[in-house]
C-alpha cells in the first residue's frame, strides 16, 4: 500500500465532499 495512493485517495474524496 503506497502512502502516494492515500494521500491521492483522500484529496478526491475531499473534493467530493466538498460539492456534497
């Protein structure tokens, strides 16, 4: 599990979150 693919995880889910 790279902490690359966490931290690109999350900003994606961040920026989802934030048009919900």
């Amino acid at each position: 599990f790279s902490l690359a693919k966490l931290m690109n995880v999350s900003e994606e889910y961040g920026a989802l979150s934030a048009i919900a």
